[in-house]
C-alpha cells in the first residue's frame, strides 16, 4: 500500500515537473537576474492565506508577519489568516509566515518578469527541483512550535529500574536470604566456603596497595600498624579492584 | 537515501547530547524581554469607548504598535521593513480603525485596533505623498482622502476600494500640501506656488469632480504647511513672519485674504522665532473648530478664537512649554505645559471655547535630572461622572522617553524607547557590597593593634550574619508568595555581586545618546543619562578603562562619541555602576579620530590606557599621567595597530614610536574597482583558549593556531552581476601585515556575517547561484607540532598554518552571529545566531566543523566527529528565547559569568533579551531543578533505618546473651 502511494507520488512529482518545465522554459536562467531590483521594472504581489487549524485566527494573526527573502519585504495578515505582499520584483523567492507560536513551513515563490507566479517546496539542497504547490499559497501550519524539553520527572520505577539500584538490591537479597538457605553451622559447609574465598582471592601473596599505603604511611609504628592493615587489607582489597 | 536517514538518525542522537533545551518551568526565571517600539511619530488615543485603554503609536522605527495605558506594556506591534518602504507617513484613527499611509503613499492599510489584524491593505499610484485625511459626508466619516504630489484620490473607509482618482490642475507649477473636508460634500485640496499664490480646488465627494479652482494672491507664503491651519468653518489661516500679521480667507466664499496685523492684537513675536499654529478638527464630518493657538515665542503661546471674521485673545499663556488639545464627547480643552521651576513642570487644563482655567486639573511633571526637555503632550481627556473633564497625560521627551501621568502627578509608566535603538554595549562586574569591601580592606591595613583587628573582625563577621539571616529571612518569605508577586527592588544598595557573578550590569548606548544602566538579573533601568548634542549620524564605542576590582577606586567607562562626517570625537567619561559623570575631565579632540585601543596597560589608578589615532597619525593617551607615558615609551616597540580605509581600500599597519608618533609598517591595497572592504574583524580581547588542541583519532594532538593578531577582513565584489560576484576573506596578521589565508566564495554576495574567535572564522553569505544562504567555516592549525609553545609572536612563526574549510546550507536568512563566551574557554562553543523572525538559535560549533567527515571512520567516531551533512538542522528547541522573539535583532552580546558552564547573553534590536546559555550544560554546579526534598529524605530515611537497626541488633544481642 505504502509502495503504492509512493509510486503515485513519484508519478505526480515527475508529471508536475513535466509540466512545469514545460510552463517554465523561460524561467530556468530568469530567477537568479530577477534578483537585482529593476528601479522601474514591475512590481508584483505574492498572496496566499495562512491556517492553523484549530485556531481562531484573532488569536494569532496580530502576532504573526509574512517575511518574503529574509526581512527584504515584509507582509502582514488580515483577520482572516490571508495576506498579500506588494511590490515584489521578479525573481525567486522563499515566502515564510513567522509567528512565536506557531511553526510554518516556508515556500519559494518565483515570478518570471512577465508576472506569471508559481509555488513550489523549499529545497536547498536540490534547487532546481520543482515540486509544486498551490498558488496562491495555502500554507498551512504542521502545529505548534515545541521550544521546551520535558523535564526528567522522578518515578519509583525509574529509581528501581536503574542498574545500580539493582546490582545494589541483588546482593543485599543474597546476603539476607543465603544464610537461612544454606546452615553455616554444618562445618563441611564452613569450610567448602572458605574454599571459595580463598579461589576468589587468586594470589594472597601478592602484596596490596592498601596494606602498602598504610605501611608507608604508619611510618616507624610497625607493631600497630600490622594488625589494622591486614584487617583493612581484606575489606578494602574489593574496592581497590572495583576502581 | 538510506544513508541521509542514518546521518538524521545520528544527529538527532546528538541533539540530546549538546541541546541547551529551555524547560518550561524556566520560563522568565533567568531571563527577561523587553519590547519597544521606537521614537513615537504618531500618538493617537482610543477614544471610541469611553473605556479603553489603548494608545495607537506609530514610530520612526515603521512600527505600529497599541500600548495599554494602564500598565505600559504592547498590547500588539507591527513592524514593518526598515527603509523608505515601511515609512509611516501618516495615521489616522477613526472608531475601531487606524488608517496608515505608508511608503511615500505607497501604500494604504487599515487595522483593526482590538484584534492587531489587517482590515484590508491597498496599493496606491506611485506619486510621493503630501497629505491624508478623513473625509466625513452626511454627518459619518466614509472615506478616506490621500492628497499626492499630482493626484488625490478617495477610498472608501470599510473596504480601501478606491472611489475615485482626480488629477490635480497644474500640478507641475502648484505644490499641494493639504486637505480638507469638512463633511459637506467637499474635498478641498490646498496647493501653492511659493512666494506667488495659494491655489485651491474644491472635488464633490461623490464623484470627484472639481467644483471650482481658485487662486489666492499670497507673495508672502512659502510653506503651506507649516504656517497654516484651517479653522472655524473652513478658514484658512495663515501666520507670517515677515508682515508680522496673520492672514485668514474663507475657503467657501473669499478670493482674497485678510491681513490682521498682530499689533492690532497688541501681540509680539519674539526675535528669530517662526510662530506656529495649532488647530484641532474633533471629528473628520464636522468643521474644525474656530479656537486655536498660535505660538509667539519658545515659551509663549496664546488661545485665540476666529469669531465674525476677527481674531480674540481667549488667554494668554506665558510661560507655557507645550499645548495641545484633547477632546472628549462634545468637549474640547486646551492642555498648556508650563515649567514650574528647573525640575518640574505643571500641567493645566483650560476650556477651549472660553479659556477659562478648569478647577483641579493641575498635574505636576517632574522630569528626569540627566533627562531631557519635554517635546510633546498626548492629552487623553475623558468625561468623569459629575460631566467634569478629567485626563491622563503621556509626555514626549527629547530623550524619545514616554511618561504616562495620571492627576495630581502620578506616574503610571514610563516607556524609554530609546532603547529601541540600542548601538553598543558592555557588561561590568557589580562591585561588592560595603561589608564585603569592609572585609577585603581589613588585609591592605596593617597599622591596628591585636585587640581592635580582633574586634573589628568579629563586628565585620557579624554584619555578615546578619546580612546572610536578612537574606535567608527575604527567601523565605519570597517563596510563599506566587513568583509573579515577588518584587525586584533594585536599588543601589541592594546592587552588588552574587556568589557566581551572574548578576551584572548592563551599559547601553542608544543612537539618541542616552545611555542606560540596567540590571541583567532582573531588567531594571537603575540609571540613566541623556547625553545632549549628540549628532544624529554618530558612531559610539563603550570601552571598561576600569573594572569594578579595583576598589576604592570607582569604575569607569569612557564613551567615544564620533561624527561620522567630520570625523571628530567627544569622550564621555562616567561611572558604569551609578551613571555619574566622572570628575575626570577626558581630553578635548581637536582633531579628526582614526582609530582608538585600549591597551592591557594600566596607570597608577588601574585605568586601563585608552590611545587615540588622529588623521596626522599622531597618537594620544588617556589618561596621559607621566606614569603612563613612561609606560608607553617602553611598551612602544610592541604597540601596533591597524587602520582600515574602506573608501581607499586601503589596510595599512602602524607601530607606535618612542614620541607618540607612528610609524608605517606594511600596507594592503584591495583595487576598490573590484571588491570593497565591508569589514574587518579582530577577536576579542576578553577570550580565553583553553586547550592548545584537539586530540585526533590516533591520539596525536593537532594544534591550533591561536594567532591573538589575526584579523579576518571581509570583501564583496563591486560587480553586483550574479555570475561575476563574490565574497572574499582575507586573514591578515595584524602585526606584519602577512596575509595567512585567502578564501574566495564565487558566485556570493552581501549582507556577510562574521564571528571571528580562537583559531576559526565563521561566516555566512548568500549563494547567488544556488539563492541561498550558506555558511562557511574556516579553522587554522599549526599541524602536529607547536613551533614556540610558550608564548606566541608574529614575528616568529614561519610555518604557514593548516588551513582547513567546509561549507554548509543555512535552511533560513539571518540577521546577527555571535559566539558564546565563558570564563576560561573550556567549554564548548555554541554559535547564537539571530534570525528574521526573532529567535535567537544556539547552534552547536560542533556542527561547523571542517573536520566533519563524509564517511565515517572508526577514527572519526573516536574524535565524536558528526558525519558531514550539507544542510545545517534548525530545531525549535534550541531557540534560546522560546516564544520571546526579538524583533529586528541587531546584535547579541556575550559576557562570561563566574561560572564556567554559564554565558550571559544580551539580544538587542527592537527588543532587549537577556538569558544565561549552557553550551555543555550546567557542569559546575547543582541544576535549578535539583531534588532537594528526595536526597534529604533519603539521608533522614537511611539515618533513621541506622538507628532502629542499631536498636534492634541490641536486642537481639542481649536476647542472645541471655540464652
């Protein structure tokens, strides 16, 4: 279905060029002279009507103006949402409707010097390629304009979905549930768990930062120093890994 | 195809990364608008309900705005194109409706004043334009008459159409410069032949044709429409200077004019003064009415009535400033201004039609002490219920300032729309409060004994406890109120500089030479001075010669105020904080002014030094203590400085003698028959450059070049042919006059915009080949190697930097570019740039990037390089100013703040915006919305679970103990 439409489009862009190039012969060198203003050249008028739907239009037409190339000429809205610029020398044009709030999209107009008009999209990219649009120009607004980010707002299941929240709430659920899983009295048990320990902590030869630290630290008191190292050395050696 | 959609994919992935999103609950937190309309040229009051509140304005800026009398603000504002096009040359307002000629009398549109829209918009002939009224038959106002050079027309006032156009008889010999009508079925259009005769035609309204001609000998009369008036049923009045007489005819019946003498009046003109008179014609249907007043003198003006074809004094009013009539219903009253003493003046009203005095209607107006001198009276009259006249006042001044007053002299509000013209501006540190200054002096003296510094210390740490609880107290009970209530007060006292230094003051410098101290935080006008004698054309530069760091000593800012025309200059030497008029008397300029700098030295009193260039090429210093000069003979080999001659197309570089002379160094021709300079752009001095360079995919470093002498200088071909035009950038080192780079943009015209800053140059201009704007960025390395990486000289670089360039499509036209600027360069840059429509968007440096690759590379995803697109992305989120456009943006002003992750930013235009900007996000500090609620519930949560475990374990333990 969607292929199909597609393929429509195609059809009518490649039918709507066909024809306009066929209406335009004259203007594919035309445009870009026309820019130069002819003091007493013709002056002529872009119309088209503005829409927002949804929207009465004394709510927004006071706040919005019809900018033609930039600010070079200026058009305003009546109360009906349509507006009309004048004196505009033959060239080529984008025609945009700016208003705070409402976005628009914009329009680029080309006038031959004889006054013929046509509308067709903005493309920057591809700018001899000729999509028409209805002229005089129907722009219509896509909706407002979003100029603000949501917050992130605070949700328990946000805090609870979080990766620490959970590598810290898991291993607070062993700790609890383990031991009244599995009997620490059973000596077998006892030691198969030391076992363990020790495989987790591959070379106990190896000498640790921390126990170093604290030796160079300590300074000449030896005899206490040993004891509170090796009792810090095996809670802080963790941590030391972890960074 | 495929490809675009994964690039889209990818950019909108950053978006969340860089965007400075505003979130809505930041709405008007750290920002404020303010809206101005111009120089009011037109002042019409609502009056077709006896209710309203508007104020129709038409100013010189092509703006037509309505403004709510009771609170000052735009209820609505149309701005129009600059130039001749949206000129307003004239306003008319009947019930509803306000008629505007605009364009010469291009142009005739008419709104409705409730909604702000368009009634209807017509095109008129070409002719220039000379006069419009109103014109009423059978009692209502229909039409609407446009008197031009050779036509006049009528249009109907409903629906614009034209009723119809009649040429004017001898319109090549005859200048016709006024209309007429006064709802008899006649338009009188009202010509001269100067130092000849008065011409008059009288068209029928229904269907313009001319009813009679007549012509008036008048040899005395060359300007009829500064020296006449219509009053009374249609008479011409005239006043001459010469005969000193006054001069009436009937338009209806004479063919000749009456001479009254003013002698007869036993009146005197005052020597040298061109008398004026003033009428009033209530409604467009009904004739003007017969009292008028003539003024004598600068300060005399006389209520006079035309009755049986003879002039009666009503009053005479001497002293008076101003007069102006109001009507309200069927009353009409005479406003005269008078001055009281040197601050104020009076305001008094007088009953037209006997110029009796009204009771209680006197209205004192107290002008500003660095203001100016009162130019015009808006009266807006209104009937109170006793039938008695009441009014509200809205006073013009010089100074373009609007003062709305209400009896017995009150002010409602004051609209300064000079600032609608904003020029240039600086920011300037808020200096300490007296106890901080008190704590920072108790290190410099040392002479005290032990005891007192201990005291001293203790009372000074004690007024700080006590301004800290005053401070805590005021938040407190600020936020129990909604935050609409809360009240700025900014005085001087409370002026001073917070924690981050975020809150600074503004200086502006406004075309009419007003110059204005507003607080950033909160938008507060808290000085301002009026600066006389300004000429209308003159160019301004605002240099900070001190900061606030230095106390005791003051602040100081010195204004140059240039003539662009003669060339000579004025200094203007003030306090940044308070607005005052230094005692310093800056040093007269005899001579035509080239070129100022403000070096980085400083005189004994931290006075930055400020040298002046004059066209002999001599150069002077301010201020010029021996100290300085003995400075400056040391520092002279390394003083440079540049002159560009845009007429000439001349560069040239100078250096600064041992005697305060110059000294040529190297000189660039640019042929003007080919291109002419529009600009040249050095960077700011402010700046700071944090990284050295940027770290590549391979972890080796490419270094910038940070060249602090570079000047980028931009060109455009005189040839405006669109094949044949272009857009030149020179890069010039300023100190050897060595050209860096050379970049031409073929196919490219004006208007070109450039932001010049660490070792890029950005710059947009239009593509005449593919009629679009495009922006192009140009970035500079030294490669993989520093040549000298302490310190950098022009005179020592001889490599020729890497010069590195990519362009891309800027979806929109643009009006300013600006870049931000923090404290010490390491965050990253954003470019503001202002648009047509007002927004001001913040565009991540990151996207113009020369570096950005077309195929992406593991290395360049390394360096998080965005993959080139050649159309630049425009996202509503990131205009800075949401939904508060400004109107005509100028330019934006960017100012570091003491954190580093803020920017403050100052647009200015029609409109004044100020916001703080985070180009990487607030990093520095804890952001505005932090949860305060949930981190200290979850301390007192946890603190508490402690306990009651705690307790429990005990338990336990003891249950235990005792098994």
């Amino acid at each position: 279905m969607a292929k199909m439409n597609e393929l429509t489009r195609v059809l009518f862009y490649i039918q709507a060029y066909v024809v306009l190039a066929w209406c335009f012969t004259d203007m594919e060198t035309g445009p870009s002279n026309g820019l130069s203003t002819q003091p007493n050249g013709d002056r002529f008028k872009i119309e088209g009507r503005a829409i927002v739907p949804g929207v009465r239009t004394q709510d927004w037409v006071s706040k919005a103006r019809v900018l033609v190339e930039g600010e070079e000429f200026v058009g305003f809205l009546r109360t009906d949402g349509s507006f009309a610029v004048n004196d505009i020398p033959p060239g080529s044009y984008v025609v945009e409707v700016v208003t705070p709030a409402y976005k628009f999209d914009p329009v680029r107009v080309d006038i031959t010097s004889k006054g013929k008009m046509r509308a067709r999209l903005v493309n920057h990219i591809k700018t001899s390629e000729v999509i028409r649009m209805p002229y005089p120009l129907q722009i219509r607004s896509p909706g407002p304009n979003i100029y603000f980010t949501k917050r992130e707002t605070w949700g328990w299941t946000d805090f609870l979905m979080n990766p620490m929240v959970m590598m810290m709430v898991l291993p607070l659920l062993i700790i609890v549930l383990l031991p009244k899983v599995v009997n620490t009295n059973d000596p077998e048990m006892r030691k198969e768990m030391e076992q363990s320990m020790n495989m987790l902590n591959p070379n106990p030869e190896l000498p640790d930062v921390s126990e170093f630290m604290t030796k160079l630290f300590s300074g000449g008191s030896k005899g206490s120093g040993k004891p509170s190292g090796s009792s810090s050395s095996k809670g802080t050696r963790p941590a030391v890994k972890r960074r | 195809m495929a490809i675009s959609i994964i690039t889209g994919g990818f950019s909108v992935f950053l978006l969340c990364h860089f965007a400075g999103a505003v979130f809505e609950d930041q709405v008007g937190k750290f920002d404020w608008r303010q809206q101005y309309a111009g120089k009011v040229r037109f002042a019409l009051f609502d009056m077709h309900v006896q209710s309203s509140k508007k104020v129709l304005m038409a100013t010189e800026k092509n703006v037509f705005a309505s403004v709510n009398t009771r609170t000052g603000d735009l209820a609505w504002r149309h701005v129009d194109s600059t130039g001749p096009e949206g000129n307003i040359d004239s306003l008319l307002l009947h019930g509803q409706d306000a008629v505007l000629v605009v364009g010469d009398g291009r142009l005739l549109r008419s709104w409705d004043i409730n909604v702000g829209g368009l009634n209807w918009e017509m095109v008129l002939d070409t002719g220039s334009f000379q006069a419009a009224s109103f014109v009423g038959h059978l009692d209502s106002v229909r039409y609407v008459a446009v008197l031009k050079k050779a036509a006049i027309s009528l249009h109907y006032l409903s629906n614009g159409h034209q009723k119809w156009l009649e040429n004017l008889p001898e319109s090549d010999s005859v200048q016709y410069q006024a209309v007429y009508s006064e709802g008899d079925g006649e338009v009188y259009a009202l010509g001269l032949v100067p130092n000849s005769h008065i011409y008059i035609v009288a068209f029928s309204v229904e269907d313009g044709e001319i009813i009679k001609q007549v012509t008036v000998e008048a040899p005395w009369l060359s300007d009829l429409g500064a020296n006449c008036v219509v009053v009374g049923q249609g008479v011409l009045m005239c006043v001459d200077v010469a005969t000193l007489s006054l001069y009436t005819l009937d338009l209806h019946l004479d063919s000749e004019m009456t001479q009254i003498p003013l002698q007869t009046l036993e009146l005197e003109v005052s020597p040298g003064f061109q008398p004026v008179l003033t009428s009033t014609q209530p409604n467009a249907a009904q004739a003007p009415l017969s009292e008028f007043f003539l003024q004598l003198g600068p300060e005399h003006h006389l209520l006079l009535q035309l009755k049986d074809n003879k002039v009666v004094t009503l009053r005479d009013f001497q002293p008076s400033l101003l007069v102006s009539f109001a009507t309200t219903g069927e009353k009409t009253v005479a406003a005269v201004m008078a001055t009281k003493n040197t601050t104020a003046c009076t305001i008094i009203l007088y009953s037209a039609d006997s110029g009796r005095r009204l009771l209680d209607t006197t209205l004192i107006f107290t002008m500003e002490p660095n203001g100016g001198k009162p130019e015009r009276l808006y009266i807006q009259a209104f009937l109170k219920k006793d039938d008695s006249v009441g009014y509200r006042v809205m006073v013009q001044s010089e100074d373009h300032t609007l003062t709305f007053m209400q009896q017995p002299g009150r002010v409602m509000w004051t609209r300064e729309e000079a600032l609608s013209d904003v020029v240039t501006m600086e920011m300037v540190d808020l200096p300490l409060t007296g106890t901080q200054a008190e704590l920072e002096g108790e290190f410099g003296k040392k002479a005290d004994g032990l005891c007192s510094m201990v005291l001293k210390r203790l009372s000074s740490q004690l007024t700080l406890l006590q301004a800290w609880m005053g401070h805590l107290w005021k938040l407190f009970y600020d936020a129990r109120k909604p935050r609409s209530q809360v009240k700025n007060d900014v005085t001087m006292e409370t002026l001073s500089r917070d924690e981050f230094n975020l809150q600074k003051m503004m200086i502006m410098v406004t075309a009419s030479g007003k110059l204005f101290g507003i607080d950033s935080k909160t938008g507060t006008i808290v000085w301002k001075h009026y600066l006389e004698n300004v000429p209308a054309n003159a160019a301004f530069k605002l240099m900070v010669q001190r900061t606030t760091a230095h106390f005791p000593h003051p602040p100081q800012c010195t204004l140059l105020i240039k003539d662009k025309d003669t060339g000579l200059g004025v200094l203007h030497v003030f306090n940044p904080i308070f607005g005052k008029k230094s005692h310093i008397t800056p040093p007269s300029l005899p001579q035509p002014i080239l070129q100022s700098l403000l070096l980085p030295i400083m005189d004994q009193d931290y006075a930055k030094v400020l040298l002046l260039i004059d066209d002999q090429y001599k150069v002077s210093a301010f201020p010029s203590t021996k100290n300085v000069l003995q400075q400056l003979q040391e520092m002279a080999s390394s003083i440079f400085f540049y002159l560009a001659d845009p007429s000439q197309g001349r560069l040239a570089g100078y250096r600064l003698l041992t005697d305060l002379s110059t000294e040529l160094l190297w000189e660039v021709v640019l042929p003007v028959e080919v291109q002419k300079i529009l600009f040249v752009k050095g960077k700011r001095g402010n700046e700071h450059v944090h990284s050295q360079g940027r770290v590549m995919g391979d972890r080796s470093v490419l270094y910038k070049y940070l060249n602090p002498n570079l000047l980028a200088v931009v060109t455009e071909s005189t040839d405006p042919h669109p094949e044949r035009s272009f857009v030149g950038i020179l890069l010039i080192d300023g100190v050897t006059g060595r050209i860096i780079h050379n970049a031409v943009q073929r196919k490219a015209r004006g208007p070109v915009h450039l932001v010049h800053s660490e070792n890029w140059v950005v710059y947009k201009y239009w593509s005449s080949k593919s009629r679009r704007n495009e922006f192009s960025v140009l970035e500079l390395y030294e490669g993989m190697e520093l040549y000298n990486s302490t310190v950098f000289s022009s005179l020592d670089r001889p490599h020729v930097p890497q010069v590195l360039q990519q362009s891309y499509i800027f979806p929109t036209s643009i009006s300013t570019l600006e870049a931000t600027l923090t404290e010490k360069g390491i965050t990253s840059r954003h470019l503001l740039v202002g648009l047509p429509s007002g927004a001001i968007l913040s565009l991540p440096k990151m996207f113009l990037d020369p570096r950005r690759p077309e195929i992406v590379t593991e290395q360049s995803r390394e360096e998080n390089l965005i993959p080139y697109a050649p159309e630049m992305p425009i996202r509503s989120e990131w205009f800075i100013n949401y939904n508060q456009t400004v109107a005509r943006v100028r330019g934006i002003y960017t100012a570091p703040s003491g954190l580093e992750s803020t920017c403050l930013v100052v647009a200015y235009g029609l409109d004044i915006y100020q916001t703080r900007v985070y180009p990487s996000k607030q990093f520095d500090v804890l952001k505005d919305d932090y949860d305060y609620m949930l981190i200290s519930s979850v301390l007192f949560g946890l603190f508490f679970a402690t306990m009651i475990s705690k307790r429990l374990a005990e338990v336990k333990l003891l249950n235990r103990a005792w098994r």
